[in-house]
C-alpha cells in the first residue's frame, strides 16, 4: 500500500479574493479523501496592494526580487496564509502532516522562463511547525515548460474517483480559465482557454469601485455587442496549439480597449461572452469529442457566464460541488495533492500539460528550523 499524507493545501489564486484552505488525505495517485476546508478573505487594503504587486511583477527581472510593493504584498500573503492555516489546524479533527502551498503568482511569462509566486514558504513552516512544499512551477519553467496548469493530474485523478465518463473536460473558471481533458486511455492535454474572472472583476473595480460583478447582475443587464466579441476573439492567442499559458493580465488593456464606449453593462455582457467564446473555442484542440465535463471555480457563481455555457457546451455541464467536491476549493486540493506527489517522487507536469519534454516532478521543501 502507497504511503498517504494528510496535506493542507492552499490556493491564492488570481482573483485576489483570498485565501482557500483545503485538507486531503491523498498518496498522490488514487487515493482521494477530502477534508474540512475553509476560506480567509484579503482585505480591500491588502488587495490594493497584492494588485500593485502585480504592475511592478510585469517589470521584474530576476524572481527571487523582493524590493518596495512587492516584498509589502509577500509579507501579506505570507501573514494571511499563516493565520488561515492557524485556524485550519486547530480546527480540523485530522492531524496535519504537510502543507501544500501555492503562493501568490504575481507574474507569469515562460517566454522567460520567469513565473514568480510570492510567499515565505519558510517562515510558514516555522510557525506551524509543519514541512511546507511550495515552488511547485519553477522546476517545470526552468526545463522549457508553460509551467501551468499544473492541476491537470489532480483533474485525471478525480475524473476516475467521479466514474466520470471520458473522454472527460475539467475546466476551472478562476481570474484565468483553463482545461484539462483527460481521453479514454488517460491521455492528458491541458492550457489555458483564455480569460477566466479577471477582466470582470477589474471592469467592475475600475467602473464602479466593487471586487465583482455579484452573481452577473450588471452583465445580465447588457447585450453582448456582437462585433466587439468578434474582435475579442481574434487575439493571436486563440491560434496557438496547446499547451499554452497564460498571465492574469494579458488580455488587460486589449480587452477593455476593445470595450472602450459601450454601456458598463454591454461591456461586462461582451466581457463575460468573451470567457465563455475562448471556453467554446478550446474543443478546436481536443483529440476526440468529449463525453463529459465537470466546471469549477468562481465562475460557476456567475449564473449568466453558467447560461452561456450551458448553451455552447455540446453536453451539459456538471458542476463539481453537486458531484460531491465543492468547487470553490478544487484547486486548493489539487495543490494538497500535488504536494504528495512531490513527496514521493512522482511527475506533477506532462508534456500534454506544459509542453515540457519529459514528465517532471517539481517543488521545494521547507522543514521547519528548531531554535
């Protein structure tokens, strides 16, 4: 029998909302119990200044630098995520053994071969007293990989647990949007479709002062400006062959340039057709036509961005939380998971999934220092 951990795994993802905590009992490969979960909000304060992390992240040029902004966003990632873990531990009836931790990416660009996530995966294991694995892109960038996503092996490993059918899609709708279709045989390909919640949420804190559009209200108000959407979708990146990646802002200025001149409600309606067009558009790469699809992140919340889906899907979407795993803390598990297989040597990126050449394991440990 595999050994199994029982990992805390966290997600910071690009939304910037927060915190998800996400306890699993897992070997890295077929073994999948899930555990309590939780969730810790950045304040607006803290998010103002993760978001300026962000400018001064696109003008960094070695990733170990942590000057000005940027060192202010990481000791607040760091302080946030031991606090949350902090009550997680206490909390919880299982005893922790490691942490999987993911950090904040801040910035993103394998054509550099740079992917930088903030966080003091160190000081974190101090506190907790707890081994932390953490640095989970870097190894996968370094060898000429996309360096994500890095979620797809976790997504094949719940697809089996599910008796999901496949071929099977798993697509998360987080600040990006990505997919990982896993074949009959367990053939795995996984990218970045293209946008996810990113625009929405920066058209509505640029436009109105508010983190998100609640539940597609100010989009359910617009029409999607058909002309505009077709301009949307003809960005290079829509051409490229996967595996392919993506940074939080690449579609930034593009996109709310193209919108520029419309009512906030048709540009957050187009916006949102947009996520949803570059999601349809993805099948153009998959092997075979798929026979299931399981969605997940915050994008779910979003009733009008799940109506387009819905309606360009070829089959009906299945959300993860009514098949028994709560989509809001999929990629905190699959982080959980990630960091077993860490522990046992096992790949955690696949040519399928980055482009990498050969399938690679990935990380770093931080065990914490006696005094």
């Amino acid at each position: 029998m595999n050994k199994s951990y029982t990992i805390a795994g966290t997600m910071s993802g690009t939304s910037l909302d927060g915190v998800d905590i996400a306890v699993l009992i897992t070997d890295g490969e077929t073994q999948l119990i899930p555990g309590a979960t939780s969730f810790t909000a950045y304040s607006d304060a803290q998010r103002g200044v993760l978001q300026a992390a962000f400018d001064a992240g696109a003008r960094i040029l070695e990733r170990t630098e942590r000057s000005g902004v940027i060192a202010e966003a990481e000791q607040i990632v760091t302080d946030v995520h031991i606090r949350a873990l902090k009550q997680q531990i206490e909390a919880s009836d299982m005893t922790i053994d490691h942490v999987g931790f993911h950090g904040q990416t801040i910035f993103h660009d394998p054509g550099r071969k740079l992917t930088v996530q903030i966080g003091d995966a160190q000081r974190i294991a101090d506190e907790l007293g707890v081994p932390v694995i953490y640095d989970l892109r870097q190894n996968d960038v370094a060898h000429g990989g996309e360096g994500a996503p890095l979620a797809p092996v976790f997504h094949a490993a719940l697809v089996e647990a599910l008796g999901a059918a496949k071929p099977a899609i798993f697509l998360n709708i987080g600040g990006v949007a990505n997919v990982s279709y896993i074949g009959a045989d367990g053939e795995l390909l996984a990218f970045d479709t293209g946008p996810g919640n990113a625009l929405l949420d920066d058209f509505m804190q640029a436009e109105f002062g508010v983190r998100m559009d609640e539940d597609g209200k100010v989009a359910g108000r617009g029409e999607v400006v058909e002309d505009v959407l077709d301009g949307l979708m003809a960005h290079r990146f829509f051409e490229r062959r996967p595996p392919k990646s993506l940074d939080r802002r690449e579609f930034h200025e593009f996109a709310l340039s193209c919108v520029a001149g419309h009512s906030a409600e048709d540009c957050m309606a187009t916006l949102t057709a947009f996520t949803v067009a570059a999601i349809s558009a993805a099948g153009r790469w998959y092997p075979d036509q798929a026979k299931s699809m399981i969605v997940s992140g915050g994008g779910v919340k979003n009733p009008m961005m799940m109506r387009l889906l819905t309606a360009s899907a070829m089959l009906k979407p299945q959300i993860a939380s009514d098949l028994g795993w709560d989509d809001v803390f999929i990629e905190a598990n699959a982080f959980a998971y990630l960091a077993a297989r860490h522990l046992r040597n096992l790949p955690i990126s696949f040519p399928g999934t980055t482009s990498v050449a050969k399938p690679l394991t990935g990380g770093e440990i931080a065990y914490p220092r006696t005094v």
